[in-house]
C-alpha cells in the first residue's frame, strides 16, 4: 500500500512535537506542585490567573477560554475549588447573567508558596535557554496564541 504522503508533512511532526513537549511539562511541573503545594495544576492554574486578573476575578466564560475547558468543566472545577474556600463566585453589578469568579485570601495564602515552588521547578526546565531562546519562544508561542 503506498503511504500516504500527508503524514509526512513537516507540520504535523511539528505539532506531534508541541503537544509531547506540554504534556511532558504539564506532567512533570502537576507531580511537583502536588508534591510540594498539593495543589493540583489546573487549581493553580486558576489562582494564578485570579491574582493576574483585574480585582483578582474573571468570568466563568474567561476562565474557560483561558484554561482550554468547557464552560462546564470550569463549572465543576470552580465548585470544587470554591468548597476548598480558595475561590468565591460573585455576581455581576450590571449584568445578572454574569458570574465571577474571584480570589479568596485562602486562594491568595496557598498561591503563593505554591508560586515560589513552581517557579523553582520551571528554573529547572527551562535551565541551559539562553535569555534569546526564552525571548524567542515567548514570541512564537504568542504568535500561536493569537494567530498572527
């Protein structure tokens, strides 16, 4: 049977790559920051996220977008995070529809041992990138991000 020359193609062998190399990353940093924080990654992902934002809340619709989930997943996620007390939804004042979800202190006080681990372990990864290469990948990974 002749192959098919399609799977050849440099671009999906380039994004074979992409997708290894995040979910070794995303393997690799969710063991340390549960060993060191027990908070899994996806949690600190949005505390993060919450203490970035404006007023330390965002949308369940941001937040979705941001994390690659559905609005029902972060749903669920949200909930449980919320009865953990690290995360509060707060109504919108000018649109009842909306709902936030904002940073607790109890979200803040665990983020920020939780960051210092994360950092650590990201220093780790990233040892032997030049500052060029950060700077480098930081650009082509925002244009992936926003497709320009």
């Amino acid at each position: 049977m002749p192959r098919n020359r399609t799977l050849d193609d440099p671009l999906v062998t380039t994004f074979g790559r992409l997708l290894e190399a995040t979910h070794r990353l995303e393997d690799l940093l969710g063991r340390d920051l549960a060993a060191t924080s027990d908070l899994p990654l996806t949690w600190f992902e949005v505390l993060l996220r919450l203490s970035r934002s404006d007023d330390g809340e965002l949308t369940m619709g941001e937040l979705s977008e941001q994390l690659a989930l559905t609005t029902g997943g972060v749903t669920r996620l949200i909930d449980r995070m919320s009865a953990a007390g690290y995360v509060e939804r707060r109504p919108c004042a000018t649109d009842r529809r909306v709902l936030f979800t904002a940073l607790t202190p109890e979200g803040r006080a665990v983020l920020a041992p939780a960051l210092r681990g994360h950092v650590a372990a990201l220093r780790g990864v990233f040892d032997g990138f030049s500052t060029t290469d950060l700077t480098r990948l930081d650009t082509l990974l925002d244009r992936l991000r926003t497709g320009s």
